[in-house]
C-alpha cells in the first residue's frame, strides 16, 4: 500500500471516530461524562488504552479516566505531583514518550506510568494553542500504542482539540447552572435574613444554609466588640465542642478571622496549622479539629463589624467558588446584623422612654395633631382620679379641666412652639370638684418635615413644693424667734451691767452673769442642734456607718444626766445589762438620740422619777425612757415628731426648748431601720420606747 493510500485510510479512520465522538458527545452536559465518553471511544477505537484526564478546578488533583480496548473503564483520582501530568504538559504540545528514557525519579511513584508498560501517546488538552479559557489544564493519552494505532502523535492533537470543545461546552453549561444555584441560594438567604429582625434567627439561618452549600463542618460568625475590637464567636453556632467553653474572643488581628477583620480581605486557608496567622488554641481548649477555613469580612458602609467563617471543607478543599459564594452572601449578612442592631437599639430606647414614661413622678400626657390623648402616665391618673383606659383617644381638652379655664389657649401656644416650652400655672380639677395646684409644661414634637406632629405635656404637682415653701418659711421664722429670744435677753443683762446696774452688788451681778451664761448656752445648744439637724439631712449616717457599742455610749452619757436629774430633786433609776450589742450606724446620732430623750424627761419632770432601761431580745435592741412629768396632750402626740413643734403646756410652763430634738431624733432612729413609739397621759408622765436592729453575734 503506498504511503497516501495508508494516510487515507488512517484519514478515513480517524474521521470515523471523529463521528463517533461527536455524535456521542454532543449528548452528554456534564464534563466527567466527556471524558468517560472520549475515554472509552478512543479505546475502543484505538484497540489502545486511553487516559483522559482533567484537573479539578480549585483544587491540586486530577479525576482520571483509564478505559482497556475492551471498554473496561476505571476512574480514579490522582494528585497532580503522582499525575506525571505537568512534566510532559511542559511540552507544550503531543509527545511520544518513551519510558525508558525518562531518569528513574519521575517514574516512581507515578500514577501514569505504572500504567504504561514502555510508550506514551500524550496531548496536553486543551493544547496550547487553541488555548481554552473554560477547560481546565488535562491529559489525552494512550498507553503503549500498536504500531498501527490509527490515533498519532501527529493528530492526537485535533483530537485532543475536538474533546475541549465539548468539554468548554460542558463546563460552560455547569458553571452558569452552577451560578444559578448560587444565586438562588444567596437569594433565599438575603430574603430569608432580612424579613427578621431577630438577629439568633439570622445567625441560624446563615448558618444552616451556607454550611449545606459550601459542604463545610461548620460555619461561625465573629463580631467586633467596638469598644474592645475584639472579635467575639456567635457562640450559638459553636458546636457540641465549644458548650462548657466561655465565648471565643479573639483579640485584634489574632487569628485567621483577626487577620480578615483587621485586612478587609477575605483569605482561604486549606491547611492551617501550616499558616503562621492561625490561633491553634481555640482548638487546643476545645478538642475541635480545624483542618481548612474560609474566612470573609462582614462589611458595613465600609466598616468591617466582623467575618464569617466556613471550617472544614468535608470533601477536598475551599476554592475561589466557595469565596465567591461566601462574598455573596456576607453583604446582607452584615446589612441585617446592622438592622438588627439597629432595630434592637430603636427598642431598647423605646423600652427607657416608656419606662421613664411610666416611673415619673410628674403627671404626663402625649397627643396627636388632633389634640388627642395618646399616653398617659399612671401619676397623672391618680393627679386626675381618672381610668387610663377610657381616656386614650379624647380630646385633651376634655379632659383635662383647668381654673382659670386657659388650657385651650394654651394647647394653642404649646402645638405652635418651635424652641420654647409654654408653660401655665394653675389648678387642675382632680375627680368631680376638687382642684389642686399644677404647673404644666408642654413641649410640641415636630416630624422630618419640621410640621408638629405631637405634644407632650407634664404636670407637676405643685402641693409638695407649696408645702417645702410654707415648711421652710416656718423653719426660718422659727429660728429667727428662736434666737431673737436669747439674744435679746443677753443684751439686755449685758447693758443692765455696763450701765453699773449691778455695781457694788455682787450678788445681783452674779445673777446678770448666770442669764446671760444660761441664754448663751441654749443659743449655742439651738445652733449646735441645728448643725447636727444639717448633718442628719445630709444624710451624713449612711456614708459613715460602722458597728457601734452602745454599751459604751451608755456608759459614758448616763452619769453626767444622772447626776442632773438629781440636782433637781428627781429619783433616777436605769436598768442596763451588763451585755449589750453592737448596732450598725453613727455613734453621734446614737448619743443624740438617747441624750435628748433623757434630757427631755428630766425637762419636763417638774418632781417624780425618771427611769431609763435596756432589754435585748430577738437581735432587737430596745431603749425605755419613762418620766412623771407633765405629759403630752392627746392632741399633741401626731406632731410630737414634726420639726419645731412644742405642746402648748411646755411653751405656757416657759420651758425652754426648740422644738427640733424630737424631730432629730425620729429621723436619727429612721436612719438606723428603728422605730420610736411614745405613750403618754397629760399630767401623768411620758414613755418614750425605741428600738434598734442589733448586729447578731
Ligand atoms: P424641745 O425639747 O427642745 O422643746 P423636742 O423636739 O425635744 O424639743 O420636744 C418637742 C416637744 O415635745 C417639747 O417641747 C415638749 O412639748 C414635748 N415633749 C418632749 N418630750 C417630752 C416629755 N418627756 N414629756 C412631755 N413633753 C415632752
């Protein structure tokens, strides 16, 4: 046969399998289907082995098809370094390469030629210069080709060509099916993620879907701690490994999530413990195993508040589709976690508002544009006597009645004021007839547009502060009268003496001396009083509180009074055990209070006895002080305890006196959790019991 008759007949053989091919393959969309179909053909075909292989895009090996001339097909998977792929690849183009003459080292460990017994038929696919974008770097090849094998080095090549078209065809229809699932997943998410609020949910939801998708072990969503920078793990996504551990923080820039925060870049890294960034102690203290990691950033306005994260590919490794994918879905990840915290602030505000609204001790009132009640809080309520519940939605004018009748005009004032708060001092009728003193103060609530929309108004009870008012004028003329007194009379004497009234008359001067040492003294006891009064109001105890001996307070003040009590002629008697406790408080105001007591009693005992005595019982400390003095009033007894207030028999019998022990002393007795209880019958006598909490041994 000569030479062009053979290439013709090879031609015509090839082309044959040029039909085959393509009447075989044009059915076939997926691209590990082209290769077993092309596998198999040229075996066939060839009566040879044939090798058709394709790297995995992304990752570092190759799926293999071996089919034997038979049909027989074998499909593996080989590392590229077992491959022996890329050595002939660097050819650039077909190769008939015998083994024999490769050094021993490429041959060991070989996938390929252990296969091949001496000749290889190779064509790198796609070839070089029909360079594919789609059709990742492979292999055509035949295993130790027949002499006569109809496929050869010169067109291993076109067919090698032929395969790419089908496989860029393929791979092109698998990209964009798969894009549309990527789509459609990262468009549930985001529909999924945004249509709640609540950001557990959105975590989950994330969660759940991506790690299906990506194939990963797990998924975890870091946010930056603002005040700290710290980045802190969801820890409800955390697995069964993380439940007795406190949440993962990691500090800036530490770790692989560290790095992606602190970068803004997203980063795969599919063997950690070779990357220098990785914190191998989260793993170490919860016996997690991290092998891979794709991390992103989570974006917001340009501000990255934190990374997701997909751990452990379960099959092969992360690639730039995964990152992809992950990118995708981190945008509206980040825009809910920004809504939800939005939105959670915006509730938190309302929950103060509504808790400022409600604790308030002023009355207040929202309305409308329509001057109709929209809130209203509980002290305004009980201001009115009204219900809540039948107010909301009627005109405020209705309900709120004032005298002088101007709170019309005045809602007027209130929805036409922009930078100022009206005001309207008036009474407010409370139930059917009764009125009470208010001031009301209304601020007007404009909308984006800068129209009033709503009105506040809140109402204070002016009752309290009329009372202070009226308490405190009290306070000043009763200590005016109160000095005026004694500094009237030391004046007097003094001039009586300066004027030689007393001259020559030592006895005379003597008692000038003793007024005015006497009203010198109750001057400096009302002054000292209230000073000690200033303090008690400052509520000075509390900051100075401290275990006190009341054995030694006893002790110290009941002699001096025992002994004035009997300068007077009176019998003074005291029953204290000899163990007394301790009681929590300030030993000043617990001299106070007992010192006045006594005093008191002996004050008002013209003649007859004064008995002072201890008890404990329960961790109670109890103090009695009993007199046969002139007693209390009935009448008196409600404001024994008020601030100057002193029985009309003391102030007629010219006792002196200011009025402000007992006042002190209940206050005093208050500020240690006692009580003061008093018992009386005028012209008989008074009792005056108190009682302490005892610190418990
Ligand atoms: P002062 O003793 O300086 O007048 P207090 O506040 O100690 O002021 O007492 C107020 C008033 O209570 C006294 O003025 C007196 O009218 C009445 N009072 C207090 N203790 C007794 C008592 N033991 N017997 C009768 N009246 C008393």
């Amino acid at each position: 046969m000569s030479k062009e008759r053979l290439e013709g007949v090879e031609s015509r053989h090839v082309h044959a399998l040029w039909r085959r091919l393509a009447e075989e393959l044009s059915g076939i969309l997926d691209a590990h289907g082209i290769c077993a179909a092309a596998a198999h053909e040229i075996a066939r075909f060839a009566q040879s082995r044939a090798v058709v292989g394709i790297r995995e895009p992304f990752n570092s090996y190759y799926n293999v098809w071996l089919c034997q001339p038979d049909g027989a097909m074998e499909q593996m998977r080989w590392e590229g370094d077992r491959a022996s792929f890329e050595p002939l690849l660097a050819h650039g183009r077909a190769i008939l390469q015998d083994k024999l003459e490769l050094p021993a080292n490429e041959l060991i460990n070989s996938e390929l030629w252990r296969h091949s017994r001496q000749l290889l038929l190779f064509s790198p696919l796609p070839t070089p210069t029909k360079r594919s974008q789609i059709t990742p770097p492979g292999a055509l090849c035949l295993l130790d080709p027949a002499p006569d094998c109809p496929v050869t080095i010169d067109n291993i090549e076109e067919l090698a060509n032929f395969l790419t078209v089908y496989l860029d065809r393929a791979l092109l229809r698998q990209r964009s099916d798969q894009q549309d699932v990527e789509f459609g997943i990262v468009s549930d998410i985001s529909y999924s993620i945004t249509s709640t609020l609540n950001l557990e949910d959105i975590f989950q939801q994330v969660a759940d879907a991506t790690r299906r998708t990506l194939n990963a072990e797990s998924i975890s969503i870091g946010l930056i701690e603002p005040a700290s920078g710290e980045i802190i793990f969801v820890d409800t996504l955390m697995g069964p490994h993380f439940h007795d551990l406190p949440p993962i923080r990691l500090r800036p820039g530490q770790g692989i999530a560290g790095w992606v925060a602190e970068n803004g870049q997203p980063l795969i890294v599919n063997d950690v413990y070779k990357d220098q960034r990785f914190y191998a102690q989260v793993d170490r203290q919860s016996g997690f195993q991290t092998h891979s990691i794709l991390c992103v950033p989570l974006q917001a306005e340009q501000r990255v508040i934190g990374i997701l994260e997909a751990i452990n590919k379960q099959n092969g490794q992360f690639n730039e589709n995964d990152l992809n994918l992950l990118q995708a879905i981190s945008g509206p990840l980040a825009v809910a976690i920004e809504n939800a915290s939005l939105h959670s602030d915006v509730l938190a505000e309302k929950r103060r508002i509504e808790t400022i609204f409600a604790s308030m001790s002023e009355g207040m009132l929202t309305l409308n544009k329509e001057e109709r009640i929209t809130a209203i809080n509980d002290s305004l309520l009980t201001l009115l006597r009204q219900e809540g519940e039948e107010l909301f939605g009627r005109p405020a004018s209705e309900v709120i009645r004032t005298r002088p009748n101007t709170f019309d005009k005045f809602l007027k004032q209130v929805f036409q004021a922009r930078d100022d708060y009206p005001q309207l001092a008036c009474d407010l009728l409370q139930g059917k007839e009764e009125f009470v003193p208010v001031l009301i103060s209304g601020a007007s609530v404009q909308d984006e547009e800068g129209k009033t929309s709503e009105a506040i108004l809140v109402f204070s009870d002016l009752r309290q502060v009329r009372e202070v008012e009226r308490m405190r004028d009290d306070f000043f003329n009763n200590i005016i009268h109160e000095l005026r007194t004694p500094l009237a009379t030391i004046l007097m004497y003094a001039r009586l003496l300066r004027e030689g009234k007393a001259e020559g008359d030592q006895a005379k001067a003597d008692r000038f001396l003793g007024v005015i040492e006497r009203e010198s003294d109750r001057l400096q006891r009302m002054v000292r009083q209230m000073l000690q009064l200033a303090k008690l109001e400052a509520r000075e105890i509390q900051r100075s509180s401290e275990p006190v001996s009341l054995k030694n307070i006893l002790e110290q003040m009941l002699p001096p009074l025992a002994d004035q009590a009997t300068e007077k002629g009176l019998t003074f008697s005291q029953r204290i055990p000899t163990e007394l406790p301790q009681v929590f408080g300030n030993e000043e105001t617990l001299y106070m209070i007992f010192k006045n007591l006594i005093e008191n009693a002996i004050k008002f005992t013209p003649a007859g006895a004064v008995s002072v005595e201890a008890t404990v019982a329960n961790n109670q400390f109890q103090f009695r002080v009993k007199d046969d003095g002139i007693g209390i009033p009935e009448q008196g007894i409600p404001n024994l305890f008020k601030r100057f207030y002193r029985t009309q028999t003391a102030v007629e019998r010219g006792i002196a006196g200011t009025g402000l022990g007992l006042y002190m002393v209940k206050e005093g007795i208050e500020k240690h959790g006692g009580d003061i209880e008093v018992t009386s019958s005028e012209g008989k006598g008074s009792t005056f019991t108190v009682r302490l909490p005892a610190i418990s041994e």
